[in-house]
C-alpha cells in the first residue's frame, strides 16, 4: 500500500483531467435522477443539484425561493446533508 506522504503530486494536466471526470460524473448522477424524477415515491428526497436542475436556477435562488415561500423547506439529515422531500416538490 502506497502512504500518502509517498504519492506523487499530480501535473496540471492530470488536475484537470481529475477535475473534469468528477464533473461529468456529478452531471451523470443528477441527469439520471432527473430522467427518474417522475417515477421516484414522494418519500424521496434529492439534493440541491438536483433542485437546482430542476428549476433551471442557481444554488441562491433555489436558497432564495425557499426563503420566499415559493419552494419548500428541506430537510436536514446531518450537519453536512440538506435534501428536499420529492412529494413536496411536486406539489409546488
């Protein structure tokens, strides 16, 4: 097993690559949710990508419209982890 002090830093090149990877890989997880969207239960919960695809606007105005009562409030499953109850986003 490699220690981490004997890894050897990455190029730029291999950084971006990396990078790029996790974007297409983000984008895949939140397209297939959203190609699910309609069969999901309404006890379902998704992420604010997700939201965020959904209503085709950025991460302050899914925060704004929460704040405003135009979506609904989502749930905290941990310091790190916010979703939105499915059911309650198609009754909006």
């Amino acid at each position: 097993m490699v220690k981490k002090s004997e890894k050897k830093p990455l190029s730029d090149e291999e950084s971006l690559a990396l990078a790029q990877k996790r974007a297409e890989a983000k984008k895949a997880a939140v397209d297939d949710v959203l190609n699910r969207f309609g069969i999901l239960p309404d006890e379902a919960h998704v992420r604010l990508p997700v939201v965020m695809a959904l209503y085709a606007c950025s991460a302050a105005s899914v925060w704004r419209y929460v704040k405003n009562g135009k979506l609904p409030v989502p749930r905290k499953f941990g310091s790190r982890v916010t979703a939105w109850n499915v059911g309650e986003l198609r009754s909006v």
